[in-house]
C-alpha cells in the first residue's frame, strides 16, 4: 500500500518524488517508470547543459531562473555527490551575422551574471 504513486522516473517525477519525501517523510511513494531505469526516455536525451541565461533579457524572469537554478542545481549535486563539471561556455560565431551579434551577447551575459 502506497500514499502516492509518481508515474516517470524522468526528472519531473524524480524531482517530485524526491520533494514529497523530504516534506512528509513517513510517505509511503511508489515511482512507476516504464523503462529498465530511471530518466532513460526524454531526460537523458537531454543535452545536460545547465543554462547560464546568455540569451535571455537581463533581470527578465528567465535570465533570474536561469542563473538561481543553475547555482542550484550545482549545489544539489555538491550536496549530493552527483559528478558535474562547471567548464564554462565558449560562444561561436559561424559567419558575420553572427560575428556582430558576440559583443550583445556578453553584455548580456555580464548583466545576468
């Protein structure tokens, strides 16, 4: 017998599982997950890029998750031993277009932090 039943084992359900349990932890939850383990379908076909908010409008809501929860998400996975790389973001311009569009983009990235 179980007080919930989460249906996904990607990181929505995980991310909820794992939120239900830390707030009332005598719950009793089953995961249901189709695949032989968890955030095997859409989550690790993900890119596992954590966002820096570069392409967002400085103090826009966006740009503010962005930079939150990507000092979040290091955190969680300092706190538990989840191996990640904070290795930065290099930015390409491929042709002249692109090329004038570099010198917005990183004062957008300094403005957003």
């Amino acid at each position: 017998m179980y007080d919930i039943a989460v249906i996904g084992g990607g990181i929505v359900g995980l991310s909820f599982a794992m939120q239900a349990c830390e707030k009332f932890p005598g719950l009793r939850l089953l995961i249901l997950e189709k695949e032989n383990g968890v955030a095997q379908h859409q989550t690790g076909h993900n890119s596992g890029v954590i966002h820096s908010g570069v392409y967002y409008k400085p103090g826009s809501l966006k740009a503010r998750l962005c930079v939150e929860g990507a000092r979040e998400m290091v955190e969680f996975c300092l706190r538990h031993g989840i191996a990640h790389e904070v290795c930065g973001k290099v930015i390409v311009a491929t042709n002249s277009e692109e090329a004038a569009r570099l010198d917005d983009l990183r004062q957008r990235g300094e403005a957003t932090g």
